[in-house]
C-alpha cells in the first residue's frame, strides 16, 4: 500500500472517532462532558499508536537502516512495535470505559 493510503486510513479511523464522541446527550453536565472530552483524546492517541505500529511494520522493518544514523536491529524494530501496541490498546481500553455513563448506585 501506498502512504497516501495509510493517511487516508488514519483520517477515515480518526474521523469515526469524532462521530462516535460528538454524540452527547443534552443533560449532561460538565463533569460528564469532560469525560467524553478525555476519552476522544484517549482513542485518538489509541488509533495513532496502533496506525503507527501497522505502518511500521508493513512499510518500515527493514527500511529503517540508517536513519538519522541509528541502525536498529529488526528485535528493536518488533519491540518497539510490541510497546506501541500495548499502548493502543491500554488507551482504548480506557476510553471505552470513560465513554460508558457512570454507575449511580454501583453494587458491592
């Protein structure tokens, strides 16, 4: 795939995301607004970390040779990619549950 057609991607993905939080029911206060307001930032930062860690593996492996003069090895390549992706998911996870409406009455 073309690069082009991994920004197109991240934009359509970022743009879904947008859609899905805007939805904010009109009573409710400021607390809850700045709930949803945290959690759209958690799942952007979610879908950037896993878009990068796609693109670094489908495009970047073995491309990185040389760059700024660093010569990673493809361990330091797949962990880096490891740790970009417990990120994506530990934030997302995070952010499903902020979007959920808090419990009045939580059971013991």
């Amino acid at each position: 795939m073309e690069l082009i057609d991994w920004i197109v991607i991240l934009a359509v993905t970022l743009t879904a995301i947008a859609f899905r939080c805007a939805r904010t029911p009109a009573g409710w206060g400021r607390e809850n607004r700045a709930r949803r307001i945290a959690a759209t930032r958690l799942l952007v930062q979610a879908a950037c970390a896993v878009w990068a860690a796609l693109l670094i593996v489908a495009r970047c492996v073995f491309a990185l040779d040389g760059l700024l003069g660093l010569r990673p090895t493809p361990a330091q390549v797949l962990v880096l990619v490891a740790v970009l992706l417990a990120c994506g998911c530990y934030w997302s996870i995070r952010g499903q549950r902020l979007l959920k409406s808090r419990r009045l009455f939580a059971s013991c």
